[in-house]
C-alpha cells in the first residue's frame, strides 16, 4: 500500500487506479489506519477507509465516506470519534463487569455520592467526616448489597458503648448511611435501603442556655469597657440581633440599608437572602464602628490578605472565652441568639415573629422557644390571681379558713 506524506496535494491529481490494477489503496502517513481505496471502474468514486484490530485480533474496516463527501480534515476526525469508540468497547468487552449493588460503600460514595453532596447538601464537609472517621473504616470495603441492617445496628450499638460517642453524633453517622444508601436506591444501584426505619437513640441534645438579668449586665459592663473594641462589639451585635455568628463576622456595609441589614444567600444557612432588623441597641453599636468608608466590612479582620484587601473576622474564639470569663459567665456565642429569642418570647412577641427575625426555614426549630411562651402566659395568669389563703389553722374545718383579695406578690 503506498504511503502518501502529502495526502492534500496528493488528492487533486494522484487519486487513480493504475493500469493493470483493480484498486489500491493510499494511506495517509500521519494518520494509521486511514486511507483511500481506489477502483479501476470508471463509476467508482475514491472512498476513505479505517482500518483497525478487532477484539480477535483480525482487521475490521470501517467506511468513511467518498472523497466528495468528507474531505481530508472531515475524515480525520471521523478516525478519532471511531478509534475512541473502539478502544471503550475493547475495554468494556476485557473488563469484568461489576453489577452496581457490588461497588463498594467508599466507591459509591467517592464517585457519586460526595460529588452529590458538595454540590447539593449544606452538610457535605461533615458527611465527609463521618464517613473517613467512622463509616469507611467499618463499611468502606463492603458492597453496596452486603451492608445489613443487623450489621449497622451492631455498629451503632458499639458507637454508643465502645468508643463512648454521644448519642447524636452516633445517630448523626447512621443518618449519614441512610443518606448515602437512600440515593443509591434512587439511581438504582441498589434494590431497597436496609437502613430505611433505623430505630435511633433519638436524645435531645439541643443547649439553651439563657442569661439573668444580672448576667447580662455584668457581660455588658465587660464589653462596654474592654480592649479588644472589634470583638466587643460583634458580641454586642450578637446580642442586638439574634443573628448567627457568620452572619455578623462576614456582615458588609452595602448590604446595610437604613434599619435593616440584608444576609446574602451564600453566606445564609438557609442558603436564602434575608433581612435583619436593626433595632436601637444595633444601631448604636453601628454607630461606634470605624469602619465605615473604610472597609467593605462591618468588622474587618486585623490580618489582610495577600493582595492587601480586607478580610473579615474568621474566629473569635479566643477573645469570646477570655471575655465571657471576665464577666463570670459560661454560654457560649450561640447562645446570645437564644437570649434574644427568649426576651422576644418575653416581651410578649408571638413564635410566629421570632421565626421572622431570627430566620428559621422551619416553624418546628422555633417552637424550642415555646416553653418560654408558655412562662410568659403564666406569669400574665398570676396576676388574676386573687383568691390566696390568708390563714391556715391545724384543723380541717373549713370555717377556720379565711380568704383574702391580696395581690400575689404580697401572698408570697
């Protein structure tokens, strides 16, 4: 078969059978496996072929198309597409096949269920955890299919006694599982989830913790005269406005507007904008800021970046600590958010309005502040309280009880 270096050239004047000759064939030198089959017929127009090894190990062609249809760079990429075709099926043909509920746990999870979940679940960093500290060491090497609800019940079971885990972070691991394997379902690498129904320990694990009155005008006298002025003053923030802490540390001056301060959907944990109202105490605290027209940032970070811009606060865990010691509590920065939520509840705002502030997706998070509610309707009862015993004698007559209109402050 004669090789043809410039197949271009070639094309306009050497396309023809030799005398004597039935066809032939011109292969195109940087291109294996290509080339143009000639016929001596006079009605027969040049004809691009690819030639190449099948499974058995014979030569197997593959007809391109005329000269007149596909020109040389047409069928040049019409031999990548097929000679990328072929080797997949090659490969496809020498490799075992692997039915899907035999991929293992740490496959599945690292080829399809992790992908997911950065790009869809909130919690994907934490599955991340869960599953190299706890459930790949366990279930990692196991099919998909060979993953029992016996064997995850032991493995709880040894989660909540061996290694001395709290019951929600064991729950939260097998919560995990029955995520991973609930998708597995959905893309049908597996039948039927095991853990569908998993009996958990189910303990209430939610810390409220609530300041006094007299707790909170001691953290306040702390904060009004310490040092570290930019901490102080996201703490008071906090206070202010039951936000989340990430909400305040990454808070920006143009998403200030008037009384309100808008949080972005990237830096929500419901992953949707809303807005904070600023109420007076917020404002004031607005109002000792220095870093307005100064920074992008309510409370810019000391440490800037590389290319010199602002950065905002990423922790002030160190500063907090030290300060809520020197005024003699012990909460933690969450827990201002639930002080908010209970002077709200206090003041007599409906758990309908603390939803709104505080911006919980769902009804059922606020209703941890309904016993506080309820506080609220038992005092606003006590003081129809009327009818208290004045005098109660050792004796049972009835006639030695005497009853008075007093109020019930006095009573006690």
């Amino acid at each position: 078969m004669p090789v043809i270096t410039d197949f271009q050239g070639f094309m306009g004047h050497g396309l023809v059978c030799p005398p004597g000759k039935a066809k032939i064939e011109y292969s195109v030198a940087d291109e294996p496996g290509l080339f143009v089959e000639c016929r001596a017929s006079a009605s027969a127009t040049p004809t691009w072929y690819l030639r190449q090894k099948n499974d058995k190990g014979t030569n197997a062609y593959t007809r391109l198309g005329t000269v007149r249809d596909v020109s040389l760079t047409q069928a040049r990429k019409l031999v990548k597409q097929h000679k990328a075709e072929h080797l997949l099926a090659v490969k496809s043909k020498t490799s075992p096949k692997v039915a899907p509920a035999e991929m293992t746990l740490d496959a599945f999870v690292a080829h399809h269920f992790a992908p997911h979940a950065v790009a869809t679940i909130r919690s994907a960093k934490k599955y991340d955890q869960l599953h190299r500290i706890y459930a790949s060491p366990r279930f990692g090497h196991l099919p998909l299919s060979q993953i029992t609800r016996r064997d995850a019940q032991a493995f709880h079971n040894e989660l909540l006694t061996q290694r001395d885990l709290s019951p929600a972070t064991a729950d939260h691991v097998i919560k995990y599982l029955r995520r991973a394997l609930n998708m597995a379902v959905q893309w049908d690498y597996l039948e039927k989830n095991p853990l569908k129904s998993f009996e958990l320990a189910m303990v209430d694990n939610q810390v409220e913790n609530y300041l006094d009155d007299v707790q909170m005008l001691r953290l306040l006298g702390v904060l009004r005269s310490d040092k570290n002025r930019p901490v102080c003053l996201i703490l008071m923030m906090l206070i202010s406005t039951g936000a989340r802490l990430n909400e305040i540390l990454t808070a920006m001056w143009k998403n200030v507007n008037g009384n309100t301060l808008k949080v972005d959907a990237i830096r929500s944990k419901s992953k949707r904008s809303r807005s904070i109202p600023l109420n007076d105490s917020a404002m004031w605290v607005l109002g000792q800021l220095e870093s307005r027209g100064k920074s992008e940032y309510l409370f810019p970070s000391p440490v800037f970046a590389k290319d010199g811009k602002d950065l905002p606060f990423t922790n002030i865990t160190r500063a907090r600590v030290r300060l809520f010691k020197l005024a003699g509590v012990s909460i933690r920065a969450h827990d201002l958010r639930h002080g908010f939520a209970s002077m709200l509840v206090s003041g007599g705002r409906s758990l309908y309005e603390v939803q709104q502030i505080l911006g919980h997706s769902d009804p059922k998070v606020t209703m941890r502040y309904a016993h506080l509610s309820s506080k609220t309707l038992q005092a606003a009862a006590n003081a129809a309280s009327v009818i208290v015993p004045k005098q109660v004698h050792p004796s049972n007559d009835a006639s030695n009880m005497e009853s008075v209109a007093v109020p019930v402050s006095q009573a006690a």
